[in-house]
C-alpha cells in the first residue's frame, strides 16, 4: 500500500505526529516515514503533543508511554476526550512489552500498540493502515456532509414550493409530503409520514361529485382496506394522470392533482407521486368570467333589443289611406306620426349610447389588461373637478340630496382632469343609485401628507363584508339583492381602480359608513387617493401673464 492516497486529482499524504521525549528516536522515525512520503511534526511532552494536534489534528499519532511531564495514556485519554482529535489513531510506542501495559493502552483508547526496539517496516506498515483508515474516514465524513447538505437543499426546496408533493411507496404508504400539501390537505406534513393515502385524503371530493359520494371499488383494487372513494381517485389519475379535486379542510380550496410514477434505474416502480395545485383563484375567475360572459350578453340585449324594435316600427309601409284616421298599413300596423318617429328615434340614440359606453367600458378594461392603459396627469386644483362631476350628476336628473366638502385651499393635485371625473362620476352615480331616491351622498376631499383623499358616501344598504375584497377586481361583481335590483355592467369600478392605480394612488372602500348611527341603514363610502402636485416657484425672470393671457389659462385649466 502506498503512503500516498489519489483524492480529486490531487495527492494527498498522510501526516504523522510524533510524541516523544527521545531526540534520537524522533529522527529515526521521522527519516523512515518521510522517506515513505509522510509529513512528520514531532512533540518532546506530552502537553506539546497536546496542543499540536488540537492545533491540527493528523491522520495519526505515534505516542510514546514514557513522557517526561505525563504518562502517554493520559495524553491518549485528554486526545480522544477532545472532539476536535477524538477520531485521530493513537499507536503506543514503548519498551514496556507487558500484557497489562499493552491492555492499558487499549483501555485510554490506542488503537495499536508497538513495543521498542521498534521495526521500520512494521512500523510503517502500521502507520499506513491506520492513515489509510482516517483518510476513509474523512472522506465517509465529506460525503455525508455532502449528502446532508443536499437533503436540506432538497428539502427547502420543496418546502418552498407553490405546489403540494405527496410521495408513496411501493407499499402505499406515504414517504413524504411537504408542508403545502398538509396545508392544502389540513394534515400537518410531519403526521401524514407513514400513514395510508385514504387517511390524508380523508377530506377531499372530486369536483361535480356529491361529498357524500362512495364509489365502488373495482374487482382488481387493492385489498388495502382503502375506501372506495380513494380507490376511484386513484384509478382516475392513474388512467387521465388528473383530477381536479376540492379539499375540505380549515380553509377549502379547489386543487387539481397531477399523478406520476416513480421508478429506479432499472424501470422497476417504487411508488408514485402526487402533485398537487391550489387551482382555487384559477375557478373562481373561471366562474366569474362566465357570470360576466352572461351579464354582458344581458347588457348588450337590452339595448340591442330596443332599437331592433323601434326599427322595425319605424320602417312599416305608410298608411294605406293617408291621413285618415286609424288607417292601417298593409302589414296590419298603426302609422306612425312624425312626433311618434322622433321619440323612436330618441329612444334609439339613447339604446345607442347605451352600447358605445358598454364597448368603450369594454376596450378601457382591454388596455388596462395589456398594460396600454395610459394617463395623462397634470397640476390641477381638486374642487373643480368635484364639482364637475356633481353637476354632471345633477343633470342626469339624480334625486339625492348631495352634501359636497371640497376647501379650495387644498393643494393642487396630479390628475388626468378627464379620467378622474370619469372616477368620480361613476363612484357618485354608483350612489344615487344605491342610496335611492331622496338619500343623502357625501363628497369629501382632503389633504393626508403629500396626497388629497376624496371619499364618496351614501346612506344606503351598504355592502357585505364578503364583497369588499374582490370589489374592484376584473370580471367580478356582488351576488347580493341590491346589485340584481340596480343592474349594470360591473365593469366601472374596475376602470376605476385602474384609473386611480395610473395616477400613482389607491382606491377602497368600506362599509358600514364610519360614526353611523345605530339602526340607520349601514351606507358604503369609497374613497381613492391622488398625489399632490409639486408646486415650482415662479422663475425671477419670467413675466407675468397679461389679465387676458390668465383668464385664458384658467379656462383651460378647468
């Protein structure tokens, strides 16, 4: 055997200390282990052989018994006593040949035990067992390390995972299961380890199946004592490799599992596995899409509806005997007079607005979706356009009381004039509606740090807690009485969020109204916020606009 061991492309030799009080004898064993390719440090006491391999622990000590400040035993038992040189092969090296003595060296943990006058090939042939061995050691040492390492690495990363992992083997039960899916599941991972799949899986049903549903094993199932339920999943995802699933744990969810064998290198199984992904946001959009799918089909009907039919009034055959009262055209209709046609054709242009809004609506949502959606902001005053958009309201023939609070010292924001009176025009008429006939709406704006707040309030039945959050997402709107009796699109308060978002600011809302009194009808006020403008100290060389220049840049700011 060589003294010289190949690792990683490199050589490595052992090192060797030597322990003894002896000059001669530490340069006799020093010159026959470097010839054979060793690194040899040497110590004359025992405590300097002490600190040296603590220092530096070698692949092996040569301990001499006899030491002139301590005996070698006690020097092995401090070393294997020490973690840092307990795994370091302790050879005795003395001229006491004694049964007892040898058992001794054992007994203080030596590993070998040479007696004086020693023999250089015996000795090296010793040494290199026992370098060889270390060196086995270390290495056992940095693969398992290795190995560890990997395991942890492996195991943050499926714990960080979005998706649920479930491993079983090839006996059914359950090897591993991160922490996603106990939550998905309502199992604590740790808990699901060794347990049968039926009884993680307790909880979940297949999506369209009654939770009640127990279908029957097959003849070929496995006689596992699983419930039927189980067995029908598990032949599901074994033949479409999928199943969408709903989890009745804590917090139900709907989650798609994906199924996959697992086999060694020979292609023999050893299990499967089961990926499991929270589909729940992904339905519920599903479903909310195809609850808008059929409110803008309704939306679009109506008007469409109205002007085929005034259409159709309006092209009938003139009266067979014109200007004869009650005469009949020849389709069997009653003419139609020219006031008649212009109130016709009133109710069309209004049908017809009606459909561009919903389509503009439609394309606003399409640009915000794509990321097109732009604004164009600058340094307003915030009253004007609170006012505008009362007063449009009050033309629309809204019967509220309005209660409007806007101080004209509040400073000047940054806002698309257009856009944010399109906001606050559909936030007041959201009011009117809700609050009926004869309500009170409340129209609020003030400063809060380097923003003004404008909030909008109305007296009505208010929102439900449940419908808050999901408010001023796409494709969704409340399934409560009060939004079946008010109708619309459901797409403003979508376009608003997206409006308000591209100025920079936030829009919420909150119900009850806030300091309501008790019994009174709980209301819902909505507020969104704009940044302040900074304000740029007029330039000392810049003149001053004539009087006609300034109302012409006032009228333009308004």
């Amino acid at each position: 055997m060589n003294a010289t061991t190949e690792r990683e492309g490199e050589a490595v030799s052992g090192e060797v200390l030597l322990v003894d009080d002896s000059p001669a004898e530490l340069r006799a064993l020093a010159g026959v282990l470097k010839a054979h390719g060793y690194r040899v440090r040497a110590a004359t006491t025992g405590e300097r052989g002490i600190a040296a391999a603590q220092l530096a622990p070698p692949d092996v000590i040569l301990l001499d018994v006899m030491l002139p400040d301590m005996s070698g035993y006690d020097v092995c038992r401090r070393l294997k006593h020490d973690p840092r040189t307990t795994a370091v092969g302790v050879l005795f090296l003395s001229s006491l040949d004694t049964p007892a003595d040898k058992l001794r060296g054992f007994d203080a943990g030596g590993a070998d035990y040479v007696t004086k006058p020693f023999h250089a090939p015996e000795i090296v042939a010793r040494v290199q067992v026992h370098v060889a061995r270390r060196q086995a050691e270390r290495e056992r040492e940095r693969i398992l390390s290795l190995i560890d390492q990997e395991r942890s690495t492996l195991a943050a990363v499926m714990d960080s995972m979005r998706d649920g992992l479930v491993v079983v083997n090839a006996a059914g039960n359950i090897r591993y299961c991160n922490s996603r899916a106990g939550d998905l599941l309502g199992v604590p991972a740790g808990r699901a380890f060794g347990r049968r799949p039926h009884d993680v899986f307790a909880s979940v049903r297949v999506v369209g199946a009654p939770a009640e549903r127990d279908a029957a094993r097959p003849a070929d199932g496995p006689p596992s004592g699983a419930p039927a339920g189980w067995s029908a999943i598990l032949d599901t995802l074994r033949s479409a490799g999928t199943v969408d699933l709903v989890c009745g744990g804590p917090s139900p969810c709907d989650v798609q599992v994906f199924h996959f064998p697992i086999v060694d290198s020979r292609g023999a199984g050893m299990g499967y596995g089961l990926l499991m992904r929270d589909v729940t946001e992904e339905r519920a959009l599903e479903r909310a899409k195809e609850d808008f799918t059929s409110m803008i089909s309704h939306e679009l009907r109506t008007p469409l509806s109205a002007i085929k039919g005034f259409a159709r009034t309006l092209l009938q055959p003139p009266a067979v005997a014109a200007g004869s009262p009650g005469a009949q055209s020849p389709a069997g209709g009653t003419p139609v007079g020219a006031a008649q046609q212009r109130q016709f054709l009133f109710y069309i242009d209004q049908a017809c607005d009606r459909l561009l809004g919903l389509v503009e609506q439609l394309l606003e949502m399409a640009q915000m979706a794509a990321g097109e959606f732009a604004v164009e902001p600058r340094g307003m005053p915030v009253a004007p356009l609170v006012r505008a958009a009362v007063r449009r309201l009050r033309a629309a023939k809204c019967t509220c009381r309005m209660d409007v609070s806007a101080p004209a010292r509040l400073p000047r924001v940054l806002a698309d004039g257009a856009r944010i009176e399109q906001v606050l025009h559909n936030l007041l008429d959201n009011a009117c509606k809700y609050a009926g006939a004869g309500g009170a709406i409340t129209v609020t704006a003030r400063r809060d740090a380097d923003q003004v707040v404008i909030s909008v309030a109305d007296e009505g039945e208010g929102i439900p807690a449940g419908e808050l959050a999901g408010l001023f997402d796409r494709y969704r709107r409340g399934r409560s009485a009060r939004l079946r009796r008010v109708g619309g699109s459901g797409l403003g308060l979508a376009i608003a969020r997206g409006i308000v978002e591209a100025h920079g600011g936030r829009i919420w809302a909150e119900s009850p109204v806030p300091g309501r009194p008790p019994g009174a009808l709980p209301g819902a006020v909505f507020h969104f916020t704009l940044p302040c403008a900074v304000e740029a100290a007029p330039h000392p060389l810049t003149p001053s606009p004539t009087r006609g220049e300034g109302e012409r840049l006032r009228r333009m700011e308004e």
